[in-house]
C-alpha cells in the first residue's frame, strides 16, 4: 500500500508557562494554553471535562540524530536499551508530546491546566477531552518502568 | 510569540484491517500496526507494555468544510453544538486521531492490536506505550456525554 509521504499539521496554540528547564516535570504546576483565535471557538464546552489530553509539538528537541531509534529510558545507562515507540522520550520520528492534564478552568481563548510538561511557546496541535474509553485499569508496565516510577516517587 | 507555521511528519507506518465501515468502531476487532522497515527498530521492547496509545492521521476524512470549529456530537441534532475540541470527531484542524488499544501480539515490524477504531491502510504518527501517569481515576464527563456512552452500551 502506497504510504502518504508528508503531512502537514498546523499549530492552533501554545502554551505559556513560567516555568524553566527541569521544572516543566513538576505535575503540580499550571500552565496556560493559548488558542489562536482563528480557532477559538473550538474550545466551547471543553469545560465540561475536567481532563484534557494536550498534543504538543516537541519544538524544542535539537542536536539529537534523528535516525537513532533506541534510547535508554531518561538516558540512564542501567536501563535498558529500548526502541524509542517503548518509551515517551521526545526523541521520537514524529516528536508528538501527549500528555494528560487537569482542566482548571476555560475562559475564551485561554485555558488553564495542571500537569503540563511542556516548555513556554510549544506549539499545541490538538486537545482532546478524556473519557472511561481512555483507562485500561488493568494495564500492565513493564519492570524497568516501574523501577524508574518508584524513584520518582520518593 | 510567533507560532511555527507548518509543522511536516512522516508516517511510521500504517494500519491493516479487515474491518470496514462501521465495522471499525468496534473495540472487540483486532487489527495489525505495520512499521515501515526503516523506523521497525522503535519498536523493540513495546511488548513490556499491555496497553499503546496509537497516534494516526484521519486522512479518510473529506467533503468537510474545515473552517468550521463547532459539531453536535455523532451528528444529533438532541446533542449540544460544541466546540470540536470538546469533542472526539474526526472534523478537527490537525485531524489526528488518538486511541487506547490493548497490544496482543509484536512480531518484527507488525504489531497485532485490540480496540483500533482506524481504517485500513489509516497513516500511523506515532505509539506511546500506556501508563499509570495517563489516568485519571477521578475524572468528570459532561452529561451529554454520559448518555451518548449510556446508549452505546446497550
């Protein structure tokens, strides 16, 4: 089957955050998405939903080989060696961030978030409302992730 | 802030299925993820992972005016009119679809998936294995789509 070789995929905000480097990964902190205008009135109703998937553009990842596919998980080296579809790195084929957030509240074009590890000015591609079809109750983590949670954790 | 203006992926691979029409919506159906041989590397350890998220371009999606940011949800009119992003319709302005599947089998570069409501030969963006960090156990959906949801279950 003949694969599609480009798409091409437009911002319809960013996110604003005061936070810098490192403290992107604290969970407990909120951020803003700021929708374009032109798409503004997609955002009507969303708050109806008290957590959103937010898909980012990862414009920030640079100076990596593009053609690498195995990554360390957080680059550590008594991980294994895994294929980076194993993994949520941002060194990724198509560098699409996902990640779950609190809506906290939607007022115009503007909405706040808790939760979102994304950098100041990342382009948002898309938002989703999070249903029960989402959760898989009984999913199943492989070892080396829940070696690496449990230190997060502490 | 200026946005970046065109942002280009490429497929990793794409979806095989025997499903047609409707027949995709179906959770229970199990279809196979294809990795183009170039990015099949990625892949490798997924398995550790009962659960994927599956990234993928709508490109059956036509005949639709894209400018319009609003629908009724499945398209009744008994539904409220809402924002697209308040909404999982395929009608969006970056229409990529994102769907939990459970992973039952990975063998080189095809992945054997349960739960992929995507057509075949649908463009696969990327895959992000499932985890505890994606949940929200206390999550609220609004009424409208608590009885959508009711329904389909019966």
């Amino acid at each position: 089957m003949p694969l599609q070789k480009r798409i091409i995929l437009r911002p319809i905000g960013y996110v604003r955050t005061q936070a810098i480097g490192e403290e992107v990964k604290d969970r407990t902190r909120t951020s803003q998405i700021v929708i374009e205008s032109e798409f503004a009135g997609g955002v009507e109703g969303i708050e109806g939903f008290s957590h959103i998937f937010v898909l980012f553009w990862l414009s920030q990842v640079s100076g990596h080989d593009k053609r690498s596919l195995k990554v360390h998980p957080r680059g550590r080296e008594d991980m294994p060696y895994l294929g980076v579809f194993a993994t949520r790195t941002r060194l990724r084929p198509n560098p699409i961030g996902l990640t779950l957030v609190e809506l906290l509240e939607a007022k115009g074009n503007v909405l706040v978030v808790r939760g979102l590890d994304a950098f100041d000015g990342t382009p948002v591609l898309d938002l989703k409302p999070f249903d029960f079809w989402d959760m898989a109750e009984d999913a199943r983590m492989p070892e080396w992730w829940t070696k690496l949670n449990r230190e997060k954790s502490r």
